[in-house]
C-alpha cells in the first residue's frame, strides 16, 4: 500500500512534542499521531516525529512511505545532503536505517504543505498524552478542517497575532 506520512515538531520554552498524519494516494486519512516528546530543541523534535510516525507505519505494515517534513535540515540530514547536528544525530541514524531497510522516501515540503502534522504538532503540546488516531472521524476538528481543504487543494493561510506598538509619534 502507498501511503504518505507528513510529520512535524514544535518546541514552546524547551517542551517539545510532534504530530504527524498518514494517508493513502486519495488523501484519506490512515492514522494520524501527537506525542508528548519533553524537553529539547525544535529540530530534535522534527527528528523524533519522523521516527515515531516511522515506526508506526512499520507497526501498522505500511510500507510504501513517502516522508514530508517542513524541516529542510532534516530532510537534507536524513538524505546524507547534510551533515547531522549532534543533537538531532540518534533519530537521524534510526531513520537513515528504516529508510535503507523499507525503502521509504523522504522529502522537503513547504510549511504550508504541511498544515494538519503542524496542527497536531501544536495539539500535542497542551497535553502529557500520546495518541493516536485511527481514522478521520476520530480527528480533532481543527486537523479535520486542514485535511479537508488539502483534499480539495485549496490553500491555508496562517494567521499571526500582531502585537500593539503603542507609539506615539509627536513631530518637532
């Protein structure tokens, strides 16, 4: 079976965790995940999603992955184009060894390609709870809305809080 994993980490004042979501040539959800990671960098928590939502794929006897990360220092480590960073070194060599041994594939993807693992990748921060989803229905409803607008290729904007300035311009 084909399938695609899209996975991403997130690190808030050093608490990481990750999300990451499967699915087959049509777009449909297989599985999707978050897990509570601890304490770390953003780009080790890049790293140890991959690796879990890897190894979840191997559990569940998926074979024929296609990665995507937003993380172009991952896929660019993963891919030997770069060289690893020592704290991102552990899950790289385990994901280089999974990737020789099942032939997966993995890729850079653009932010916003990569919506609902981000999504989930922020869910998993608010809780000290893995999960793991086995189908659509079961999703939360703000993944549900981003996997629904990537099906039908529309796009997805992020939107920023800005904070006040609270200037005062006086002239002369």
């Amino acid at each position: 079976m084909f399938a695609k994993l899209n996975t991403n980490g997130s690190c808030v004042n050093g608490r990481c965790g990750g999300g990451g979501i499967l699915r087959n040539a049509l777009g449909q959800v297989i599985m999707a995940f978050t897990i509570n990671l601890g304490e770390g960098t953003s780009s080790w928590a890049e790293a140890m999603s991959m690796l879990h939502g890897m190894q979840l794929c191997i559990q569940r006897g998926v074979n024929m992955i296609i990665g995507e990360t937003d993380s172009i220092l991952l896929a660019k480590a993963i891919t030997k184009s770069w060289s690893i960073p020592w704290r991102m070194y552990i899950p790289v060599k385990k994901i280089q060894k999974i990737v020789e041994e099942h032939g997966f594939t993995i890729n850079h993807c653009l932010r916003e390609a990569n919506q609902p693992a981000n999504k989930l990748a922020s869910i998993s921060l608010s809780t000290d709870v893995n999960q793991v989803f086995n189908s659509y229905t079961n999703l939360p409803s703000l993944v549900k809305g981003l996997v629904n607008l990537d099906r039908m290729n529309l796009p997805t904007f992020r939107s920023k809080r800005t904070k006040d300035a609270n200037l005062i311009f006086e002239p002369p």
